[in-house]
C-alpha cells in the first residue's frame, strides 16, 4: 500500500481557524512594527549633507565627513567654525552630551528613573556642579576668545536642539532636552577629573586597612612614585640637574613620607565610600591616567609642533573622545575632544 505524506497545505488546513488567524495577525503586527521602527530610526538619523542658512553666522563654514564619518570644518570665522562643531557633535553624540551634564549635575533620577536617586545624591555630595559654579566665576582669568569660541559653540548645539530631530533615546524615555549652556560644560568637567580622582577610593582604603592591619606598614603596598629612578635622557641630549629642580623648593609642599590616615574608626562609612564611587564610575570606560608628549617643529615633517597623547581609557560605546578637524583662518587642529568640550 502506498502511504501519502501530509502537505503543508493539509497540516495548515488541519489548524483551527481562530489559531490561524490569530498567527496571521501577529505575523502582520510584527512585520508592522518592524518596519515602523525603521522609518522612526531613518527619520531620527541626524543630517549629513545638504545646505543650511542659518541666521547670526557672518561666514561660510563647510563640514566634509571623510569614509570614517570624521567631520572637518572649515571657515575663516572662528565663530561659524565653532557654531558648526557645536552643531555636528550634537547630530553625533547629543545623547551622551546630555548624560554627562546631567550625571555631572546630579540629574539622572529626573528621566531615567527613582533607582538612580542614591546615585544623584553621592554625585551632588562630591559637590562637582558647585566646583564648575565656582570655575566660571574666576571666568575672567580666561582668555576672552575662548570664551567666546565655547559660546560660539553651544550656540550651535542650542540650534540643533531647536532645529533637528532628536535622537531616539529622547523618544523612548519622553523629553526634550534643555538647551546647554557653560555650567554644563563645566559640570562634565568636573566629572572627568571625579573619574580619575583616584585618592578618593585609595585613601579610603589605606584607613581601612590600617585599621585592620594596626602592626603592618600599609604604605609598602602602595609605594610613592617620588622613589624610582629618574626617567631616562638620550645620550645626546642635556641630563637635568637635580640641583635646578630643588632650587625653588620652597615653593612646592612638602612630600608625605608615608599616607596619612584618618582617625574614624567608622570602617563601615568608608567601605560604602568606596563602595558608591565604583557603583558611579562602573558604567563609564576605564579612567586610569594617560602619557603625553611633544614633538617640536624641527623635528617633524610638516613644520609644526606635534602633541601626542596615550590615554589609558577603556572602550566604550560611545567613546569618550569624539574625533574632529577643524580650520579656522590661520588656527588648525586635529584631535580628540569631550563632545561637550570644543577644544582638543
């Protein structure tokens, strides 16, 4: 006898038709949404070419993005420059911007929810809005045109604000973002220089383990710097003198011989200390210190001095540093930068 094999059209035919359409409907739902989402993300893409007539800008500026999607601007306005990198860094990194003005100011409860309140209120303990209030009133010790040139700045990440789409993290979570002005910028500062303010878990620890370790030197588990061999000089180039380094000496404080320790026996305070500073910088990429170098103009092939720069910070997405070229007149610069930070 032969046996016949069950189609696909029998085996569907076989189906209940309430199960049917039910399957029906939700196959449709979600080839629905799925395209409704794609036209929501291709709408929220920020611009990338056309022209712009923006009023206030006294020059032209272009904006070219190379195949890696760098933008190099150029104007003979440092005003106009400046406006478009505010401009582009907010159609690149607004979101983050936005994050870091706001972990900065002690803000993030207020849209990303009330678990972030014990994390608002550590960030706002450090006091490092008030350290960015307390920057922007010694504002005149600054030269006048940088000043200028960061105004210029949020000048143009204020017009994207006002004038683009938003991302669609703003979308997901229901807000629009206020515009940004210099505390912000100065608040994200005072972040980073939190995120490498390594003392405030070290010095902690150094008194909890003192404490527990009452016969032992804990200094040798964390030896000073001051103790190793100098850094090592070319053959063909002038050694230094320590002589010269020690002339002034007044003027510089006094080395610890060995890490002073608090005289709270509240272990338990301390260890939450550390405990909340590694909750807050856990998200952000590894912030360990960086090496620097320069390279004067007769030694490199383009004439011009040479700033080089290895920073020890981990991966992040996205990174840290935003990427950008910018000419303006007879200044050019290449480099890194926060995105909330106009200058390399």
């Amino acid at each position: 006898m032969k046996r016949i094999l069950p189609t696909v059209s029998n085996f569907w035919n076989q189906i209940p038709i309430w199960v049917r359409r039910s399957l029906v409907t939700i196959l449709v739902l979600a080839i629905l949404i799925k395209v409704l989402f794609a036209l929501l993300i291709f709408w929220k893409t920020p611009r990338l070419s056309g022209e712009l007539k923006i009023p206030g800008l006294t020059q032209p500026v272009s904006v070219i993005r190379d195949s890696y999607g760098v933008p190099h601007i150029r104007s003979e306005n440092s005003h106009s420059a400046y406006f478009a990198l505010g401009y582009v860094s907010a159609s690149d990194r607004l979101f983050q911007m936005e994050i870091l003005r706001r972990a900065a100011k002690g803000e993030l409860s207020e849209v990303l929810g009330a678990e972030l309140v014990p994390t608002d209120i550590f960030l706002r303990q450090v006091l490092l809005r008030r350290t960015a209030e307390r920057m922007l009133q010694e504002s005149e010790k600054v030269n006048p045109q940088i000043l200028k040139e960061l105004d210029s700045f949020l000048e143009g990440v204020n017009y994207f604000l006002k004038t683009e789409s938003l991302p669609i993290e703003f979308t997901i979570l229901g807000y629009k973002p206020k515009p940004f002005d210099r505390l912000d910028v100065m608040s994200a500062l005072s972040l980073l220089s939190f995120s490498f303010a390594e003392a405030l878990r070290n010095d902690t620890l150094y008194t909890i383990l003192e404490r527990k370790l009452p016969n032992r030197n804990v200094s040798e588990l964390f030896p000073r710097h001051d103790t190793e061999e100098p850094f090592s000089i070319q053959q063909n180039q002038p050694s230094y003198s320590p002589k010269k380094l020690t002339e002034n000496s007044k003027v510089f404080l006094p080395l610890a011989k060995e890490p002073k320790f608090s005289k709270s026996n509240e272990l338990s305070d301390l260890d939450l200390v550390i405990q909340k500073t590694n909750w807050i910088l856990k998200e952000l990429p590894s912030l360990s210190g960086s090496n620097s170098w320069v390279i004067g103009p007769s030694r490199s092939t383009t004439g011009g001095a040479i700033l080089a720069n290895d920073p020890h910070i981990g991966y992040g997405n996205p990174g840290t540093w935003y990427e950008v070229h910018l000419r303006t007149g007879d200044h050019e610069s290449y480099g890194y930068h926060l995105p909330i930070f106009p200058f390399l």
